[in-house]
C-alpha cells in the first residue's frame, strides 16, 4: 500500500506511525552499540600502546647494574616532563619493561612488613635514564640499584610496605612506586601493591 496514499484510513495511518517507531527503536540501539565498541577498542588500543613493556624476571648477575642507586620516599611534587633528560628524537631511544606492575600481599598483621622485588630492565638502543621516583605513601619505600641502565641491562628493585606505619588496620590499601625515566614512550611508569590488614598483629 503506498504510504504517501491520501487515502489511507487513520487507522492504516497510526499503523504506519507505529511501524516507523518501531524501525526507530531498533536502529538507535545498533548506534549506540556500535559508538560503544568504537570507543572500548580505541581505548584498549590507548592503554595497551601506553603500557611499559613486560620485563623477564630471569636474568644473570652480570646482567644487574649497581651504578648510582637511587632510594624512593614519599613526594607530593607534580610530574614535570621538563626536568626529564629526553634524548634528541630520531636518536637511538630507551624502553623500560618492568617485570610486574601490581602484586596483592594478601591479608598481612597490623605491624607486618612487608617486601616485594622487581626488575626494571632496559629493552631499547640507548642508557634508560631513572631522572626520579618516589612513592605515594610514607608508609612504602623502594631502593633501585641503579639510576642509569644501560641496553640490555637491568636494575633491580626492592619495594617495603610497612603496614605498622599508619593506623590501616582492617583497611585494604593501595600504595605506589612512580618511576620517571627518558622512555619516551613511557616516560611515568607505577608499579602498585595492595595488601588488607587485620585488626590484629
């Protein structure tokens, strides 16, 4: 039946008005599936390409450099990407890889101390330069063995939470390591622990 008919009945007209509804109804939907599937692979895509590299927790002693070491306290001052010494673009550049980003220490003692270690390796064509790190909380420490890594090296990390540090007990807590390096790529990398405190030691 034509639908520009004049002819037609009004109630062969509330049919066809309720058929395009219908048609509405169907269609807005797909769209905002469709933006919503545009919008999560572009950000898996963001997050994935951001991310450190994953650095291998199997190295030799030679493999570890100790050269000006560095100790990581509680800071409050803001990123500066200024203060970073970025090597020129077009140079041979570094990538920091990082053995793991979070690790969960699970129930732990209201005075408990706790430590975990990390490998902070240099998978790129120039020295990975550690320019600061510090953590997020006076209760979490971290010494890292050294501040320049050359490619294809490592530095190691020792992480300290020390659970007695603050009244956390009965709390889950989060607590981070911040390491500014030259990756331009990554040029702020965290690695994060969590543990819950009992109310009891």
């Amino acid at each position: 039946m034509p639908k520009n008919n004049k002819y037609l009945t009004k109630r062969q007209v509330v049919r066809e008005q309720a058929r395009r509804k219908r048609k509405v109804k169907r269609v807005i939907p797909l769209v905002v599936l469709g933006v919503g599937l545009i919008f999560l692979a572009a950000s898996i895509y963001w997050v994935s390409s951001n991310r450190p590299a994953q650095a291998a927790r199997d190295y030799t002693p030679e493999d570890v450099v100790y050269d000006m070491p560095l100790f990581a306290v509680h800071e409050m001052e803001p990123f500066n990407p200024a203060a970073i010494p970025f090597l020129p673009e077009g140079d041979p550049q570094p990538v920091i890889a990082l053995s793991e980003t979070f690790h969960n220490f699970g129930v732990i003692g209201l005075k408990d101390v706790v430590t975990r270690d990390y490998v902070i390796a240099n998978h790129g064509d120039a020295p990975l330069t550690i320019s600061r790190a510090y953590t997020t909380c006076g209760c979490t420490t971290a010494e890292i063995t050294a501040s320049v890594i050359p490619p294809g090296k490592v530095a190691l990390v020792n992480l300290v939470f020390d659970a007695g540090f603050h009244d956390t007990g009965g709390q889950t807590v989060q607590r981070g390591l911040i390491i500014e390096s030259n990756d331009p790529q990554n040029p702020r990398t965290e690695i994060w622990v969590q543990a819950s405190v009992r109310n009891t030691p």
